[in-house]
C-alpha cells in the first residue's frame, strides 16, 4: 500500500469536506436506466415529464453511484478506507434531472477506534448532495472504515 492523504486520524468530528460537482446528462441517465433501472420515467424525456418527476429523471440508484464517484474523486482514493459495513440511511429528496449540476460535501458526525482491531476506526459521515438551484436532493449517513496511519505505515 502506498501512503495515503487521509486516515482515520485526519476525520475530525465537525470537519466538512467538499465533494465537488457533477453535471448529470440525459445520456448517462438513459444509459443507467437501461442497465439497472429500465422505468420509463429514467428512459424517456417524455415519460418523465408526464410523471410526478417532471423530466427525465436519474434513478435513485444513479443517484448513489454519482455521489460514489464525487466520494472516490475527493478523497475517498486517497484514504485508508477499507470499505464499509452499510449505509443507515438514504433519502431521495427532489428529482436529479438531465441537466442538473450536483454539488456535493459531507460532514464527520462521530468516530470511534473498533475495540477488536484498535488499527481501524469508524467514521460516521452526513453527505448531501444540492442541485445547482440549492435544493437538497439526496442524504446519505453511513459509516466508513479507515485504517489508522500507523497501520497504513506498516503496509507500505
């Protein structure tokens, strides 16, 4: 392993990272869609403007994987996460629409060292993401596991 940015030490209660942006075109909806969610509101611009949606719309699970990647580009690939062991919970706010620019941030809730393998610690996050008018349009809180940095020091 090489050294990392970030590790559990560096996840402060309070702190708040930015996740950057991400503009969200009708093509990858589709492409998503027809994937993993073929609903006719995330494969058609006129099925979703006749839904409760209004447009062309991500499914709730694209939504989660665009959030993943802003995560993964920020700082998540620089870090000393091992993974995760769930998500307490998700909220689909607002539609994500074709067109919509994502921003992204998250704030540290609370962190613990695990009592069995004290190299491990979990962090406790709240992201958000807001569509480029500022609405709230998905909640995500879960914890994550990253090594400490002396136990990353000692993979490298």
């Amino acid at each position: 392993m090489t050294a990392k940015t970030w590790a559990y030490e560096d996840f402060v209660e309070g702190i708040s990272l930015d996740l950057g942006t991400k503009l969200v075109s009708a093509a990858e909806i589709v492409e998503f869609a027809r994937e993993f969610d073929a609903q006719p509101m995330h494969l058609d611009e006129e099925a979703g403007k006749a839904s409760i949606l209004g447009g062309l719309a991500a499914s709730g699970w694209h939504t989660c994987a665009m959030f993943m990647r802003m995560l993964c580009d920020a700082f998540l690939l620089d870090s000393t996460c091992q993974g995760a062991p769930g998500v307490d919970q998700v909220k689909w706010k607002k539609p994500v629409l074709a067109g919509d620019q994502l921003t992204g941030s998250l704030v540290v809730i609370a962190r613990r060292l695990s009592k069995s393998k004290p190299q491990l610690g979990f962090v406790t996050m709240r992201s958000e993401l807001f569509n480029q008018r500022g609405e709230s349009v998905f909640e995500l809180e879960n914890s994550v596991m990253f090594l400490t940095r002396e136990a990353a020091g000692s993979l490298a």
